[in-house]
C-alpha cells in the first residue's frame, strides 16, 4: 500500500511538474504573415498554452482583421517576438488562464517591450469557463506600461460563451469589428 501512495504521489507531483514547465516556458515561433498587402499592421502574440484553443482563437481572430484590411503578423510570447511596436497600428496578446491569471510568458513579454507607447490593444483570453482576475490582470499590465486596452475578449473551450456562440466565430468577429 505504501508504495502504491508513493508511486501516486511521483505521478502527481511529476504531472504538476510538468504543467508548470508548460505554462512557464516561452515557445518560439517564427512570425507568421497573413495579408500581405493590408492597409494597417496589427501584431499578435500569444502562448499557445496546453491545447489548440489558444492557437485556433488568435487564428480566427485574425481573419476577422484580414476581412478589413489589416496586414497581420502572428507569433508567440519570447525573447523571438518584435518588442519595438512603431511598425503596428494594433497589438493583440492572447493568453490561456492558469489558476485564475494569465500566462506568465505573456507578462514577461510585456516587460521585454517596456513602454508600449499608447498602443491600441486587444487581450484575448481563453479558458475552460469560469472568469476571473486574468483579464483584470492582463489590462492592468497593459496600462502600466502604457497600453491602451480597446476591447477584452474571454473566451470559455468547455463552458457556453456569451450567447451560446461559437468561441471561433465570437473571436472572429471581434476582429471584423477593428476598424483601421
């Protein structure tokens, strides 16, 4: 019996290990360019967190920007991400909740570009349905580094969102809605 505990005890304290490893890490990616030839740049950078919601909101949101126009650069939240903003109109940061806060990758991002020089800014947040402090926290790191927050955008994978829509359709949009 007693080995079955510590053997339990591995697995959890291993699987826990783990997911914070997950949440913690910065993931490089090259930037992905959609639209080419948009009139306004936006920049969004994200953390893919542990499934393809994330990934699969910001992607959705950017087609909303695309239908209008915008010129749209995609990557994630590392020492790899543009921190110099003067080259975009728009700046969109995506972060799953972890334990009612958002990424730890996306607030060191923040840090890394310092001042945000009054930026228009979009927070994405997704979750598995149940709002909290993440969005507080991530609007509040935006304007202190002097950010603009022009829309906050929560999105729930498992629980029903704002009038039962589609978390997809919902993010896209919200980027329809940005006008250049």
């Amino acid at each position: 019996m007693l080995i079955a505990v510590i053997a339990f005890v591995i697995v959890v304290a291993s699987l826990l290990g783990f997911i914070f490893f997950k949440i913690n890490t910065d993931y490089v990616s090259g930037i992905d360019v959609l639209n080419e030839d948009g009139s306004e740049t936006a920049l969004i950078i994200y953390h893919p967190g542990l499934s393809s919601f994330m990934e699969d909101v910001i992607y959705a949101f950017a087609d909303g920007l695309m239908e209008n126009g915008w010129r749209v650069e995609i990557t994630t939240a590392s020492s790899q991400a543009p921190t110099d903003l003067s080259d975009y109109s728009l700046l969109a940061l995506g972060s799953p909740v972890y334990a009612d806060s958002p990424s730890p990758t996306i607030k060191r991002h923040i840090e890394r570009i310092g001042d945000l020089n009054g930026i228009d800014t979009v927070l994405l947040v997704t979750s598995g349905g149940s709002e909290g402090g993440a969005e507080a926290s991530m609007q509040q790191t935006v304007e202190e580094h002097n950010g603009v927050v022009k829309e906050v955008l929560s999105l729930f994978n498992s629980v029903p969102n704002e009038g039962d829509g589609n978390p997809l359709d919902i993010a896209e949009q919200a980027g329809r809605e940005i006008f250049p």
